[in-house]
C-alpha cells in the first residue's frame, strides 16, 4: 500500500534520512522502531507532506504522492494519529469524531466499529475531549483517523504514557483492523513488547537509515531490543 523509494532529507547541512525504501504491505503491521533523534518524526513528517522530500519518491496503492500536499495524502487514504495525540480540548469526544469525517460525502455518519473497539467513546459523546484521560484522549484520536476510513493508518507512538490496560485495549484495536485486510498499519514505537506483540514485518532505524528489517518474529533472533538499547 505505502511504498518508500530513496527517500531523503535534509535540515540545514544535515542529512537526517538516508537513502530510504521499504514498503508497508495491506492487511498487515509494519512497526518502525528506533531510539529518540534517529529520524523517525521527520520520517513521518515526510509521509505527511508536512516536510517536503528533497529527493525520491512516496506512492499510496500505486498513485505518487511524493508532491501532494498534507490535505491531498489524506484525501488519498492516509490516517495519522501524531505522537501526543492533539485531539481539540475543547470540542466533545463527538465533534472530534465528527472531524475525521472531512474527508467523507456529506451526511457520513462515524463508523459504527470505532464504537465497538472503543466502547468509552460512545459512553462519553457529550464529553470534552480534554476531560478524558490520556488513555482515553488516545483511543478518541485513533477513532479520529479511523473515522475516515483510511487505507493507510500511521500510528506515533501510541503507547506514550498510556496505562498498561489501555495499551492491551489499543493492541487488539490494532491487530482487529489488520486481519480485516482493509488497510495496511505503519506502527512507530519505541516500547519493543508492545510492537513485538503487533508485528507482522519491522524496520529498525539507526541515523537516519533502515539498519535491520524482517518478518515480526525475527526480531529476537536479529537483536532488536539490544540495538534499541545501545
């Protein structure tokens, strides 16, 4: 579904990506990993269109994306949920549902399955979204790109100060909308049980560069945890 071809970046006279490819396939999870400062957000930012690629190339299901800009790539089918999650405070857990859907006909109504994997969203409607916890304000934000039924869903750092049941709920909200086969899941994380638990491939990113990659459960075997480490 998402395929990265060459892609690199600059910051001044810093070469912060270098020369990346990979490909994150339908159906399945593809969790990037990576220490703090490796690149991985202005990867990111790169996807989204928010930086422009100084070179290569980035295509959605086949169509090139790689000068398309934020609003085109989501236009396209590609659901982001930003590290930190940024859901609007002050609109209710429905107004911030009710935002994914801008890029739906009008009169779409939000997805009954948002309901079914989140059932806290449907009992706290009314609620202002900067009343939730952040265990919750995660699953409104996830329920925020899911509700414009993406193609592509990336997911930054969704573990980040979440409680550990929240985590489990947000693990098989993840794995239930991988096996529908409907969209492909670009998974960036640092806590290494949480995306070992969900991969079915990974990339593990050192300055700026793909340094190991393979099948979800190669990552043992291949030292993964051990390079994340060092």
């Amino acid at each position: 579904m998402l395929k990265v071809s060459n892609l690199n970046q600059y910051y001044g006279g810093s070469h912060i990506l270098r020369d990346l490819s990979f490909e994150v396939p339908m159906g399945k999870v593809t969790t990037l990993l990576g220490r703090n400062g490796v690149g991985k957000t202005t990867l990111l930012k790169t996807l989204m269109g928010v930086v422009p690629a100084a070179t290569g190339s980035i295509s959605l299901g086949g169509q090139d994306i790689t000068k398309a800009p934020s609003y085109g790539r989501v236009r396209a089918g590609i659901g982001y949920v930003p590290q930190g999650r940024e859901i609007f405070p002050r609109l209710t857990v429905e107004e911030n549902l009710l935002m994914g859907l801008a890029t739906q006909p009008a009169g779409a109504d939000v997805p009954a399955r948002i309901f079914e994997m989140f059932p806290v969203l449907k009992q706290m409607m009314r609620r202002r979204g900067g009343d939730l916890s952040g265990g919750q304000q995660q699953q409104l934000a996830i329920g925020r790109a899911l509700a414009m039924g993406p193609k592509l869903l990336i997911l930054d750092e969704p573990t980040e100060g979440i409680q550990p049941s929240i985590i489990k709920d947000i693990e098989r909200a993840i794995r239930a909308l991988a096996e529908t086969g409907e969209m492909a899941i670009l998974l960036v994380e640092q806590y290494y049980d949480f995306a070992l638990s969900l991969a079915d491939h990974y990339l593990l990113m050192e300055r700026g560069e793909i340094i190991s990659r393979g099948r979800g459960d190669e990552m043992g075997p291949n030292g993964v945890r051990e390079m994340l480490a060092v």
